[in-house]
C-alpha cells in the first residue's frame, strides 16, 4: 500500500512561499536545495501527515517553468512512496500507466519517476523509493 510521502506547490520563490507557510501555519521548511537534474530550487515543510514540496525553476527551460507559465502558481503534484519502485513500475506498465521518463534520483536522495496524468485522472502522481 503507498504512503502520502508529499504534496508539491509549484511557485516562483520557494523562499517567499514558506516565509509565508511558515507565518500562517507554522510549518518549518527545510533550507532550500538545488536539484540541477530537474532544474528546481525545492524547501521541504514538515505537517502531521506528509510534507509540503515548494518547488521553483532554476532555469526557464524547467518543466516547472513551463508549468507556471502555463499554470499558474498551485498544486503541482502529489508523492506517492511505495516499498518496490521497480516491481510497481512493471505492474503499472502492464496495465497501461503512462510513466514519463526513466527513474532518477529526486530531492531525498531516493528514486523516483513520475506518472502522466492522462493516466492517473488528472494528476501527476510522483513515485518515490521508500
């Protein structure tokens, strides 16, 4: 069964967003990271359930770039962990999961790969290696 890991808000300033989490809810975010592979600026919050994923381009040529262009700041995506990326990955494959890309390494230091939302509803749903 997967785990609620994160939710991602796409935003021009990772650092103004959670100065202003922090301000209305308390949520402590992380120091801000670079994740060249994806061209983000990413702060992590900690809530009760899962976390809170602020993310910013650090290029214009970023998928989040595109997104808030096209977008709008928001919801970006939602992390799903699962215990066997590989095993859910065929599994998923075999019952028609568009999967974008190939399985690199995010943020947390751990695999992930994310779903095209023409297959999951509308959502972009990330997978994450617990």
């Amino acid at each position: 069964m997967p785990k609620l890991n994160h939710v991602s808000i796409a935003v021009k300033d990772v650092d103004k967003f959670a100065e202003l989490y922090e301000r209305l809810f308390g949520v402590r975010f992380s120091a801000t990271k670079h994740l060249d592979s994806q061209k983000v600026y990413l702060r992590f919050g900690e809530t009760e359930g899962a976390k809170i994923e602020l993310t910013s381009p650090s290029s214009p040529d970023s998928p989040i770039a595109k997104f808030l262009e096209k977008k709008g700041e928001g919801l970006h995506h939602i992390c799903l962990e699962v215990d066997n990326l590989d095993m859910v990955l065929d599994d998923l494959k075999k019952k028609g999961v568009e999967i974008i890309g190939i399985p690199t390494i995010g943020g947390s230091g751990k695999k992930i790969v994310f779903l095209h939302p023409r297959s999951t509803g509308g959502v972009l749903i990330e997978l994450k290696q617990s």
